[in-house]
C-alpha cells in the first residue's frame, strides 16, 4: 500500500545527520560522538552527593519496611487477642484472671 508520507528510513537519516551534527567535536572530526559520549569520572563533591544520597534513600527503605513489619505485627496481635476491647499481655506476663 503506497503512503504520502516520508520514508521512514529517510526520516532517520535525516535525524542522524541532525544529530551528527549537533554533537559534532571540532577537534576530533574522526569521532564525531566522541564529546557526546565521552565518560568522565565524577568529583569528589559528585561521588560525596551520589553515597549521601544513596544512604538517604536506603534509611527511608529501611523504615518504611519497618513501618510495614509493625503494622503486620499489630494485625497479628489483634487477631490472636481473646477480646478485640483488651490489650494482650506481653510474652512471658500472664494475662488477667478471672477470680
């Protein structure tokens, strides 16, 4: 089925040759990509932000798994009470007696 619309193949042609072109380093004409993908190791302040941001993002993980594993903590404890209106008693104390 023809289409009066461009060639896909010539529309990224054209936007290779644009992007070539944008990236384009001057003193390397055998590498134009070369600047553009060029890794450069990150300074000291960079490596510093990346490891504080990192240990920020673990300390929040941590606590909202904590978060989790005493709100399960919580349901457990109330499913197991003898009476949704008591409180339980703590391992090892025994309960309340009847008398």
């Amino acid at each position: 089925m023809a289409s009066n619309g461009p060639d896909p193949r010539e529309f990224l042609e054209q936007a290779q040759r644009m992007l070539r072109e944008l990236f384009r380093d001057r003193d390397t004409p055998d590498e134009p990509w070369a600047a553009a993908t060029r890794r450069r190791e990150p300074s000291a302040e960079e490596r510093r932000e990346n490891l504080t941001f990192a240990l920020a993002t673990r300390a929040v993980e941590a606590l909202e798994d904590l978060a989790l594993n005493v709100a399960a903590m919580r349901q457990r404890l109330e499913r197991t009470a003898p009476d949704a209106g008591e409180t339980p008693s703590p391992p090892g104390h025994p309960g309340p007696t009847a008398g």
